[in-house]
C-alpha cells in the first residue's frame, strides 16, 4: 500500500504539534514507519488519506465496541449539537444516562462524569485517599491508569513504549506514596501491605489487564485482592476504562464475579467522544463536593454531546446481546491465528478475555508486565508492517490489546487470518 498523503501530513504535523501526534503511541515509534493519518472510517473499517481501506482491530482504543459511524450515537450527537454544545450547568441527560449507567453495573449507586479515564481513575484515587484518611496507594507493573503523577511508575504501554515507565516530571514526594505490585502474584500484593500497615488508602488494579497486552487474572487473584482489602480497610478500584461495557453489560465485576469498592470508566461509555466516570456505593461517593470534603469538578463534565453519545450507545449495549457475539468472533480469530502461526512455527502466545486479545511472540505464558516484555518486538514489528500492507490495522505496540468491534464480520476475520499467513509464509 501507498502512504504518500500521510507522511506528507506527518511531516506538516511535526512542525506545529509535538513528536506530530497528540498521544504517544500514535508516532509508531515502537514499530517503525510513518503513522497513518484517517480521513473517515465506517463499521469495521478505517479509510485513510491515501485512499486504502484497513480492517480495524483497535476500534478507537475500545470505544467504538458496535463499529464507527454507528447511526444511533451519530444521530444523537447531531440532534444535541443543534441545540448547544455546552452550558455549564445540569442538564437532564446526565441523570439519564447516569440511571443508565446504575442500572447495568452492580455494586455501584452512584456516578460521576468526567471528561477522561485519566481524570476518573485520579479522581477515583483522590477519593479513596478522603475516604479511608491514608495516602499510599498500591498499582501494579504495567498497568496503565492514565497519565496523572501518581500512576506513571511502571505504567505499561505508552510509557514502556517509549522507554520512560518513570516519567520525568514526577515528584519522589509523589513516586514515594506509589507502592508497586505484581499483577497476578497475591504473596507480594500482601508483603507490600504487610510492609506499609494501616497506611494504604486503595489497590487500583486493571481486572483484565490491556496496557501489557491482554493478560487475564489467575484465578483466585483478584478474589484475594478483595479479602486482603476487607481485612486491611482498603479500597479496591477497578480500573474498568476498557473492561467496562466492552466485556459484559457489567463489565468485569460482572463478567468475573467480583465486588470493587470504586469503578472507573472510559471509552465506551462515552461512545467515542471524550468521556470519563467513576462509580461506587453512595457511602463512598458521598464524600465527593459538594456533598462532602474532597474537591472534584470539570467545566466540560457531564456536556450535552458527550452525554447524548453515551446514552445511545449504553442504551443498545443494554437492549441487545452483543458481548456474546463479540467474544465468539474473537475466539475464531484467536483459533485462526493460532492455527497459522503454528503451522508456520511462529513463536507465540495468544491471551484473550471476551473480545480483546492480544499476540505475543515469545514461548512462555504471559502473565505479568515481565513476562509480556520477553516478547519478540522485532518479530512484532514484522507482524505489524506486513498486516498493515495487506489492509489490516493492529496497534502499532507490543504492549498494547486489540479491540474488536460487532460491525466485524466472518469475512473479514478470514481475511485477517488469510493476512497473517501471508505474512509469515
């Protein structure tokens, strides 16, 4: 394929915006190469400024979970622009779709709106830190939550990406009160609360962990995060950015049977327009201004566009059955692709949770942030470029999940597992 259009816009980019690109892993660094800059995309696929069409299997980071363009939240932006794009007071879809939201995910009676997942997973921290008066907080390695000081300590994929999983910028006053874990390893999630009694406010964790790949929980993992945070008078976060309304109506409380004390949301909450929350027992939220003592507030939360889009887009998520239907499409791409690069005897390891997955080349499972590192990036990088030239689009990272989106069909899944054993044939 031709990229002509796009690099000459890339090198218009670099001039006027950092790097050319307004998030990091968008520059192709970790790949190489020159990024491809979208001109429109529709359902299942991503049209570029050369003119190609790509299958995609990022879907916006996650939002687009019914495929872009979905007429429903595009009529309903249209509809609520024409009438005002922002106010910066209540309006009544935020109560609408706030309902909504309490509806479909257990445990939670209240919720917040923000205008980022970075902004809830900080908020959400904030809180716990006001409601149990402790300051520490618990994240473990790889996992990302966003960009705010506290969680830029080994954050995964951006940040590993880039080779800075330690910010500059990052105070230790910050860094100190940031204590690191292991993802899927309880023993040193209790030797840290062991080692820091009475003074850790929250374990802000990724139940299903995208930002090193896709990594599942052991079984028992996070059943043991809730026992020792009960025991310890800690609050558990889930950071259900792409977990929540992607795996389940519930997202992963529901899909794994597990009762977080906060929840933070993202991405399809928002329907693809810039959207963050987070959630718990009225107790808790209870606490938040201006109720109670800890400050939270945003110009643009809660405005009326994202709000319509949200609403329309949790309203067919809750009226139909898609999540089945999603993760028995990403079970045959998992079998197809396992299939080629078997029988082409690719190096590999598939992880998968309903419909994210992710490839790594390397022998071992992956279960961690170290495990995922011993991939193959030279391979990964090869996998890329060569699913790219033949019209598929994956993200341009080792570390990061695929999302696959309904408006996916048997075709072009076939069409991608014919790709990779072009690929490597």
């Amino acid at each position: 394929m031709i990229y002509k259009r796009s690099s000459a816009l890339f090198a218009e980019a670099e001039q006027v915006i950092p790097g050319g690109v307004n998030s990091p892993v968008r520059a192709f660094k970790a790949v190489g190469g020159t990024p491809i800059f979208v001109k429109e995309a529709k359902g299942a696929y991503l049209y570029d400024e050369d003119g190609n069409q790509l299958i995609d299997y990022i879907a916006s980071w996650g939002p687009m979970i019914l495929g872009h363009a979905h007429q429903p939240v595009v009529d309903a932006v249209i509809d609520k622009a024409k009438k005002g794009t922002s106010f910066g007071m209540p309006t009544q879809i935020e109560t609408k779709i706030a309902e909504l939201a309490v509806s479909m995910v257990p445990n939670i009676d209240k919720i917040r709106f923000v205008n980022s997942g970075t902004e809830a997973c900080m908020s959400a921290v904030r809180l716990a830190r006001g409601y149990t008066n402790k300051d520490k907080i618990i994240k473990f390695a790889g996992c990302y939550h966003g960009h705010s000081d506290s969680f830029l300590i080994q954050a995964g994929s951006g940040a590993v990406t880039f080779g800075s999983p330690n910010s500059p910028g990052v105070t230790q006053g910050t860094a100190k009160d940031t204590l690191l874990a292991k993802y899927n390893d309880l023993a040193n999630v209790e030797a840290l609360i062991n080692a820091n009694k009475n003074e850790i406010a929250c374990i802000i964790i990724e139940p299903v962990a995208g930002n090193m790949g896709c990594i599942p929980p052991k079984e028992g993992f996070l059943e043991g995060l809730r026992k020792l945070c009960d025991t310890n008078n800690i609050l558990l976060i889930f950071d259900e950015v792409m977990t929540g309304f992607r795996l389940a109506k519930g997202g992963a409380q529901e899909l794994l049977g597990i009762k977080a004390d906060i929840v933070c949301f993202g991405k399809v909450i928002g329907g693809g327009l810039p959207v963050g929350a987070f959630a718990a027992r009225a107790e808790i939220m209870n606490h938040l201004a201006p109720l109670g003592p800890v400050y939270q507030a945003g110009t643009l939360s809660g405005n009326p566009l994202a709000m319509a889009a949200g609403l329309a887009m949790l309203t067919e998520l809750n009226s139909g059955d898609i999540f089945e239907s999603l993760a028995q499409k990403t079970a045959y791409l998992h079998k197809g692709i396992a299939k080629v690069l078997t029988e082409l005897n690719v190096t590999h390891t598939i992880n998968r949770v309903g419909s994210m997955i992710s490839v790594h080349f390397c022998e071992d499972d992956v279960v961690d942030f170290e495990t995922s590192a011993k991939g193959n990036n030279d391979t990964f990088k090869t996998f890329f470029h060569g699913m790219l030239n033949q019209g598929v689009y994956l993200a341009p990272s080792a570390f990061e999940s695929w999302f696959l989106n309904d408006a996916l069909t048997y075709e072009d899944l076939d069409k991608t597992i014919a790709a990779c054993k072009a690929v490597f044939s």
